[in-house]
C-alpha cells in the first residue's frame, strides 16, 4: 500500500491542500458570529451561471414608499480567494446592512474558490455575475424573475460594486476591464467602486506586512493564500495581486473609479491599500481614502451594526449620493 498524501497547506483546518493535489473543505465552521436579525430586508437566491452552478443572493428593502428605484450594490465578499461564500452569517450581516442603511438593492454572488478553480477564475464568475444583471436589463425583466418585489424598482444606471478585502481586489480588476470597455455592460452603469481593504501583495514587504500579526491574519497566512490562488508558478508580483507590479498593465489612460478606499490603522494591509490609493491619485483618478484608527482587518465585514461599522456606512452613503 502507498503512503497517504501528507497536507501540504493548511488554512485554518477550514481548508486543506495535499500532496497528491486533492483538497478538503469542511461544512463544519465555527463562525463565532451570531445572524443578525433585519426584519426590513428580504432576500432571494438565484443561479447566475447554469454551467457552473453559481448561485448570488439579491437583498431588497420590505418596505419601500412609492413607484421608485432603488440603487444597485454589488457586495463581493473577502476569503483570500479561497474562503467565503454569500450565506456565511458575515456576509449575510453585512448585506442586510447594506441594504437597510443604504436603502439599496443589494447582489452577492458566489464565485469559484482556490485552489481548485486557481485566478483568474473568481474574476471572470463576478464579471459574469454583472452580465447576468445586464441582461436581465436588456430583456427588460426589471430583475424579477416571476416575483414581484423588484419589478421596476432596480436602477441599473447606479449600480456600485463594494468589495471587502479579496472581494475589492477583484472590484479593481473588473474596473480595469471596464475602463477599457465601458460599455459592455450596458445598460448597467457602475458609478462607482468601494473598497474594504483589498487585498493585494507584492514580493517587496511593506512595513505594516511585517508589523504585529492581527489576530485571525498573519504574513504567513497571506503568504499562503497567495500560494494557493495565483496562477501555478506566478509569485506575488503577479498582476492580478500587484496592480503596480513589473508587468501590470498601464493604468492612466484608462477610465477608472471613482473610489473609495478604507482601511483599519491597524491592517497587515494597510500600507498596500495606502500605496494602491496614493498611486491613482497621482494618476489623476477620482480617489477617497478613509482610514479608521486602531481597527483591525475585517472590521466592518464582521462586524457591520459596531459604531464604526456604522461610520463606514455613512461614508458610502455619502459616496454614493456624491456619484449618483
């Protein structure tokens, strides 16, 4: 009998690679985060990808005053490209937050996870995830679907894309796409791109990588989430994780954001997201950042209803009402 496969990358036990190239995910997560109970948002689930089984959750206000429209926040959840999924009680948080404070509609799509589906696979399924939209717009069924509860009420001239950690790594990269093609998604109109601490890396260490560790994120746990995502054989220079690396492409002439761009003072990520929001500045690019001192990564995502959670909210309400 062969020997059995040894693990060779473990995130947290929640997912694990062998040697062998055979991956094991359990159900059984202790999420330390209890769902917050929002009786004025409901939601729905939908497939969005028939092929691959992609599934996004749709969250509407209950109550809604008159024959209007409601804006349209794509909300692309974090897990380093190879954790997180729409219905983890976070992300639910997170969304029905959203939508009750931002009196939006708001969408969450599932993509493709790393290792086995490696980038840029979760780029191309949250893409997808906007065609699904732009064609519902373009068969002019309103996003309904057979229920009634959003029939003429998505405005898809004000849709936003917020993404939280990898989740805003690959809002940059969808707005570097329609930068180049602005309007592929017509009649969908991205006004604009909100970005929770995305997570980009680079081979060269920043000083707040090799900081203090925070206490569910490490330099060895972003270092193996790279490992585990990029391309076989691709380091983290690699443009899809360093927007300004050697072979990145140019970004001035393209049209791109406006952001906004937060951060916790006290993120392993926070001098990248500093440089990442410098940088398009200087491009002459439509750029907020905002940064929350003594927060640490995730601070919204885990935990939305907080006192902060609710300054960041009021932060995107004013961005969008700013970019509407």
């Amino acid at each position: 009998m062969g020997s059995l496969p040894d693990v060779v990358e473990d995130c947290m036990g929640v997912l694990q690679l062998y040697s062998d190239g055979s991956v094991y995910r359990t159900a059984d997560i202790d999420f330390n985060i209890p769902l917050v109970p929002n009786d004025s948002v409901l939601f729905k689930d939908y497939i969005y990808d028939t092929d691959l089984d992609l599934s996004l959750r749709v969250y509407w206000p209950a109550v809604s005053k008159g024959p209007r429209k409601f804006p349209v926040v794509y909300y692309i959840h974090g897990g380093g490209f190879c954790l997180g999924s729409r219905d983890w009680p976070n992300c639910h948080n997170c969304c029905t937050r959203l939508s009750s404070g931002l009196d939006a509609i708001v969408v969450s799509p599932d993509y493709r996870l790393a290792p086995e589906h490696r980038l840029p696979s979760a780029i191309y399924d949250v893409y997808g995830s906007l065609r699904w939209l732009r064609d519902l717009g373009l068969a002019g069924r309103k996003v309904s679907c057979g229920d009634e509860w959003l029939d003429g009420r998505a405005d898809y001239e004000r849709v936003y894309l917020l993404g939280d950690s990898s989740g805003g790594n690959i809002a940059h990269h969808v707005s570097v796409k329609l930068g180049s093609e602005p309007r592929e998604l017509d009649p969908v109109h991205v006004r604009g791109y909100m970005l929770l601490a995305p997570f980009f890396g680079g081979v060269e260490r920043t000083k707040s990588e090799e900081g203090p560790p925070e206490p569910m994120l490490n330099l060895e746990a972003l270092d193996r989430l790279w490992r585990l995502s990029l391309p076989l054989g691709e380091n983290r220079d690699h443009p899809i994780a360093n927007p300004f690396g050697p072979s990145s492409p140019v970004l001035e002439h393209l049209l791109l954001g406006p952001f906004l761009i937060m951060a916790g003072g006290k993120e392993l990520l926070r001098d990248r997201v500093v440089e990442y929001a410098r940088r398009l500045k200087e491009m002459g690019k439509d750029v907020e950042y905002i940064e929350y001192e003594g927060e640490k990564h995730g601070f919204f995502t885990n935990d939305p209803y907080s006192e902060i959670g609710g300054q960041a909210m009021q932060a995107m309400k004013k961005f969008m009402h700013d970019h509407c």
